[in-house]
C-alpha cells in the first residue's frame, strides 16, 4: 500500500507545531517542495530539509530534532545515523549523454522513512486505552515533545517599540541629550506574555487507562511555560514540583509517590471547591486558563460540581474540559457530574488521543474549540 508524502508531512508539522515550533502552512510547503527534488526515503534527506524549511529560529532546533526522533524513529537526538554533517551543494557539468543520477542510495538503516511515519500519524488517532506495549513507547517519545502556552495577554509592562504611544520618559531624555534640538518622539508599547496554565488531572479508576498519557502530557506542558499541574480524585494534589523533574519516568515515579488516591473514587465537587479555597483564591486561577482531564464521573453532589464550576468561571479566563469519552460514537454528557459542569465550560473538547490534545493545545493558545 502506498504513503501519501503530503499527509505524513502535514502530521508531521502538527507535531512540530504542538511542540512549539511555527512550522505553518508556507513553510510546510517549501518542505514539500524540497522532498520533491530529493529522496523522501532516506532520513537524512527528510532530516536535513525539515530542518531547513520548517525551524524559525536557533530555539527551534532542539524541538525539532526532539520531535524528529519520535515522529520518524530515528536514534539518539534525532540526528539521522551517518547525517551529522550538513549536505553540501556543488555544481556538476554533464556530458549530454549522461543519464541522470538515480536513487541508488540505500535508507540509513533500511526502514523507508515514509511508512514508518505513516503509522506514527495513525498512532495519532488512536484511542489511549487501545494502545499496545509498543505503541504506548511510542506514545510517550511523542508526548515528551509537547509544549503548552496559554492565550496571549497584554501586560501593564510596556516597552520600547517603533509604534505606539508616546514615550514621555524616553522622550524628554532624548530632548536633554540633544540639547533641547527636535528629535524623533520615542514610543512604547505594552507587552504580551502567555497566561498562565493550570491543569486538573482526573485519577480516578475511570480515568485508569488514559492517566499515564495525560500526566505525561502535563509533564511536557509544565516544562518553559507557566503551568500548573494538579490530581483530583477523592484527594486534591498539587505534583507541579514532583513534575519538574526533566526525564518523564523519573518524574512519573515521583509523582506516583506523591498521589495517594491513584484509582479511587471521584469527588470533583469537593476536589475543586478544596482548588479554589486554597489556591484559586489567592491568584493561581485568576485570569488563568483551567484545563479540566476528567471522563465527568461525579460520586458526591453534583450540585455542589455545578456550584464550583460556576466560581472557577468567575475567577478564570477561559474553562476547558477535555473528556477522553467524548470521541466515543453515540456519547452525550449525560453523567450528573459532567452535565452539571457544563454550563460553567468554555470549550468542551476530546482528550482520548494524540491528535485530541495536539487540538487542546490549540484551544488552550486561544483557538476557537
């Protein structure tokens, strides 16, 4: 059967894209036209025009080689076996006889590059809790590429800027130096930092087969971002500092340790108010975008759910919810608890596999859900 090129380097820059990297569609298409003039089986032509069309910036560069390995397997950093060095360009002259070069090369080590990223864009898609050994490794090398930042916000701080409004401070001092000669008016303008992130993850014995994905997502999310990470089940924990830890399994093994009610039961009602009473009172959910993991199981009252939903509401900037269930054929958000908080939620949204928080990264950096 054969691979469409196109739709595994567009799967491709959505990975790139959850990690960080701006890989849009005009770069996405320079991509496509340089694997057009090489051969897409090799690694180290994918690697080295990847690099060249879709990184930005210098800070692009380890994202994609981390995004790279996981995506088209290859080893170590990502660097292709036997690609460390950049190709090199030289003009050639042929007889007019010469029959052009063919595509004699072998692959790096014998994998054509294109079917093996096929089946990670169809890893993609799969459901969390259907995952094999295998694929679960998989997983979790494309998990630890993830970045997550919150919708962008205009601070009170400003800066230096080619346009905005008058700078009265800089412009004055401009004046002096001068000696009161005209000069150009300075300018400034306010500056724009992401909103901080806080993620409420569900680890109760519903939540069983996808905990281990999305805690790994919260890992990545925690990393360079300001991101909170907490567990809920009949006990509220606050694991954002068991999850600085860089390596993901010795941050699981830590956050393990930590959380005593792994496959428990369910109490979001008393869980969030214990949130807001501690925490989102004194700052962390004000203005922030919350991210509820939760299949919406309820055990207690749900209109105590219903009456903290409606106060993190008022305190956030924008609610998430993202239910692994939601992609099942024939669902609706029938549960107590998960139609109680509904009327408090912002953007209701799946959560059951790769390509539904690559979407939940998107809605969290303000995308319409």
């Amino acid at each position: 059967m054969g691979v469409d090129a196109s739709a595994v380097v567009v799967g491709f820059a959505r990975a790139l894209r959850a990690a960080g990297v701006d890989a849009g569609p005009d770069r996405v298409q320079a991509f496509l036209g340089a694997l057009t003039l090489l051969e897409p089986g090799l690694r180290s032509d994918m690697y080295w025009a990847g690099r060249l069309a879709l990184c930005g910036s210098r800070d692009d560069l380890e994202r994609y080689q981390r995004v790279f390995a996981a995506y088209f397997g290859a080893q170590g950093d990502g660097v292709p076996k036997g690609a460390a060095p950049a190709p090199r360009l030289r003009l050639v002259v042929r007889d007019p006889g010469t029959a052009p070069r063919t595509a004699t090369r072998a692959a790096d080590d014998g994998v054509p590059t294109p079917v093996l990223a096929d089946s990670t864009d169809v890893l993609r898609h799969r459901d969390f809790a259907g995952l094999t050994a295998a694929e679960r490794e998989q997983l979790r090398r494309l998990l630890a590429a993830f970045r997550l930042r919150g919708e962008v916000r205009r601070s009170a701080r400003r800066h230096p800027a080619r346009r905005g409004s008058v700078d009265p401070r800089r412009t004055v001092r401009e004046l002096l130096r001068r000696g009161g000669e005209p000069a150009r008016l300075r300018r400034h303008t306010r500056s724009e930092r992401p909103r901080q992130v806080v993620l409420l993850v569900d680890v109760s014995g519903s939540m069983a087969p996808y905990a281990d994905a999305l805690l790994r997502f919260a890992h990545a999310a925690s990393h360079g971002t300001r991101t909170e990470v907490f567990t809920i089940g009949t006990r509220l924990t606050r694991v954002t500092r068991e999850l600085a830890h860089r390596d993901p399994d010795t941050a699981m093994a830590a956050l393990a340790a930590a959380v005593p009610d792994w496959r428990g039961g369910t109490r979001l009602g008393e869980m969030l108010r214990c949130f807001l009473d501690r925490w989102g009172r004194r700052g962390m959910a004000r203005g922030a975008v919350v991210v509820l993991l939760s299949d919406g199981w309820e055990r207690g009252d749900p209109a105590l759910l219903a009456a903290q939903m409606r106060r993190l509401h008022r305190l956030a900037h924008r609610v998430i919810w993202a239910n692994p269930r939601k992609a099942r054929p024939g669902y609706a958000p029938l549960a107590a608890g998960m139609a109680a908080a509904l009327p408090s939620v912002d953007a209701f949204v799946e959560g059951h596999s790769l390509a539904a928080l690559e979407r939940l990264a998107a809605v969290v950096r303000g995308a319409d859900p």
